[in-house]
C-alpha cells in the first residue's frame, strides 16, 4: 500500500529533536471536553487552581471602558503596567518583563540562558514546564524528589544547588505539592547558589502562603545573586483566562535579556488593562484569598478523616495520596461531575490534586471521595 502524502512528510521533516521528544503538559480537563465525557453540565472545575470567586468587578469595568480598545495593538513593552508594579513592589521597571502567564517567562528564560549541554535543577513533583522548556532548549533536567513527609528536600536541593546548573528553577509555595520554604530555608538555598547559576523563585502561589512566609522579592533583593522571581495575575487575582504574569530580575541585564527571548505584542491589551485594574483593586484579593484559606483548612481536615495523606499547603489546591491509581480515581470523579488532576510524573502516580473551589464544589469532592475512597 502506497505511504499516504501526509505520512511521507511526517517522516522526511527534521524535527527539532530536543522539541519533538517533550513530554506532554499536564494539562486540565476544560469544561466542554467534562461534560462531554461525563454526560453532565454541572460541573465542578477542580482541576486548574482557578479562583473559584472570579475576579474583581473593577476588572471587568475596565474591559467595559472606552480604555479597551481591541483594534489597537498593545504596548509591546506594557509600560503602564511595569510602572504599576514597580510602584507596588519598590522595583525599578526596568527590571520587570511582563508575560503572557508567567509561562511565558519560563520560556524565554531557558530560552536566555540555556543551551545543548548545560544542566537545570528542579524538584519532583514539578510543575511541568519547569522541566519542560528546560528540554526544548537541550539542557538536561535534575530533579530532586520531594521528602518523604511531602516536603522538601533542603540537603539534596542544596546539593544539586551547589553543583552549578546554569539555572534552578524552585517553586514556592510548591505547585503541585503545596509547602512553602520558611526563611530559613529559603536563605539556605540561596547560599548555596554559585557564580553562574541563575535562581529562578517562582511565586505563582504567593499571595496563599502563611503570613509569616517569605517574600522572594525582599529575601533576593540584597542576597547578591543573579535571580528571578516570577508572579502572576491567573490565581489570587482571578485572570487566568487573560494570561498575564511577570518577571521581578535581579539586574537590568537579566532582564533586558529575558526581554529578548519573548515575542514583541506578547500582552495582550485586555489583559494589560485588566491586571492594572486587579492590582489597585488589592482589597478584593486579599479578601477573596482569606475565603479560600478558610475552605482549603476545612477540605483538608476533611479529607483526613477519610484517611487521606496530605502534603501541608500553602496554596489554593491540595495534593494528596489517594492509595491507588490517581488517574483511575479522577474518572471516576468526572464520573460525578468533578474535574480534579491526577498525577502522571514516575512515582507519584497515586497522588492526585484538587483546587479548593467555592464551599458547595467543595463539598461535591468531599462527598464523592467519601463513597469512592475505600475506608481507613
């Protein structure tokens, strides 16, 4: 039988092979592919740490103003919004590149600094693209597993630290895991960078953590390393269908750099908008945060009294060790309407991860866990 044209093609391309091997993100179930599968329309989306309270009205006031207009391009340096958050933070602007989700900045980070041959570290569990855009650039990708109390690993982290990757990518607090680092133990790791790594601090989560948790951005200001801490707008602000995250870099260089390895309109103008809107708007956040701790302290200790290990959070999301197959168990939650992410990374196939949604999506999981989780 004759090669069809398309399978003649696949097969004489010259892939890029460092791109053509990657590992698929783990991504959430979206709503329509749910319903689909689960031939159910109420569903509860658990899968993705979305903010189960939306987002502040003044968000959607100002994509209601005569300021959004979607015939212009945006401003490809998105000025407006650097200055912003530079004001918020007490940094230079120029020493913020803003992205299209903090993904983006990932990218072009490896993007930047990584090449065939050199070497990243990072935990496991990870968040995929820590590992990820690592491999797409050709670098090889140490991993260190989490403790055996779901924690970190503070000796063999500062190990691999003091090995001399050219860059750490370290999320805290953790997705998918949940712990924050103390400052202690931030302060640890950051002595053990040497000349030519780059710290890469990602604080998607940050607004979660513990009120006497550090603040990457203060910690690294006088630490005297080459360093990123990487925030978004998707979580705590509520904008994750927007897509805007940002990079707070240790020096104008490593900035103006990352720059470079970015697209030039990669911001949309809504999204701009919106998140100028979000940050002057800091009552809603901090308020719709506190609701979601509450919930996050009452859904754990209710899974504890199914008899479910936890990893501690800091976090809008709880991963925890369901005893089986976590893939097999989140069918049978879209079975009853719930969107949650099983674990698939080698070794942690049996923990599974749930957003903390709003009380009564919260209270679907916990029933559904009860009736689906054997006894204890």
């Amino acid at each position: 039988m004759e090669q069809s044209v398309e399978a003649k093609l696949e097969s004489s391309l010259p892939f890029n092979p460092h791109v053509a091997s990657l590992p698929a993100y783990n991504a959430g179930m979206n709503i329509a592919a749910a319903r689909a599968a689960s031939g159910r329309h109420d569903i509860a989306r658990l899968a993705s740490n979305e903010n189960p309270d939306g987002c502040s009205p003044a968000v959607m006031a100002a994509l209601a103003s005569s300021a959004f207009e979607p015939w212009r391009y945006a401003d490809p340096a998105c000025s407006a919004l650097r200055a912003a958050l530079g004001e918020r933070l007490r940094i230079e602007p120029s020493r913020i590149v803003v992205g299209n989700g903090s993904e983006e900045m990932i990218a072009a980070i490896s993007r930047a600094l990584l090449v065939p041959g050199t070497s990243v570290a990072t935990v496991v569990p990870s968040f995929g693209l820590h590992e990820i855009e690592p491999l797409a650039a050709g670098a090889s990708v140490v991993k260190v597993p989490m403790s055996a109390s779901l924690g970190f690993d503070l000796d063999a982290l500062e190990q691999a630290i003091a090995a001399g990757p050219r860059v750490v990518f370290l999320s805290s607090p953790w997705n998918p895991v949940g712990p924050g680092l103390d400052s202690q133990a931030l302060e640890r790791l950051v002595s053990a960078v040497r000349p030519g790594t780059l710290f890469v601090l990602d604080e998607a989560y940050f607004e979660f953590a513990d009120p006497d948790a550090p603040d990457g951005i203060e910690v690294l200001r006088e630490s005297g390393i080459a360093h990123v801490v990487l925030r978004t707008f998707s979580k705590a602000y509520g904008l994750a269908g927007l897509r805007v995250g940002y990079a707070v870099c240790s020096d104008h260089e490593v900035a103006r750099v990352i720059a470079a390895a970015k697209t030039p309109f990669n911001v949309n103008a809504a999204a701009q908008l919106a998140a100028i809107a979000a940050l002057e708007d800091e009552a809603w956040m901090k308020a719709s945060v506190a609701r979601i701790r509450a919930e996050r302290l009452r859904v754990a200790a209710a899974l504890e009294k199914l008899g479910l290990r936890l990893a501690p959070s800091q976090t809008n999301f709880l991963f925890f060790d369901c005893g089986g197959d976590s893939s097999a168990l989140a069918a049978s939650l879209l079975q009853e309407g719930i969107i949650v992410k099983a674990w698939r990374e080698k070794g942690y196939e049996c923990f599974l991860r749930a957003t903390i949604g709003s009380p009564a999506e919260n209270d679907r999981l916990i029933q559904a866990l009860a009736q689906l989780v054997p006894a204890k």
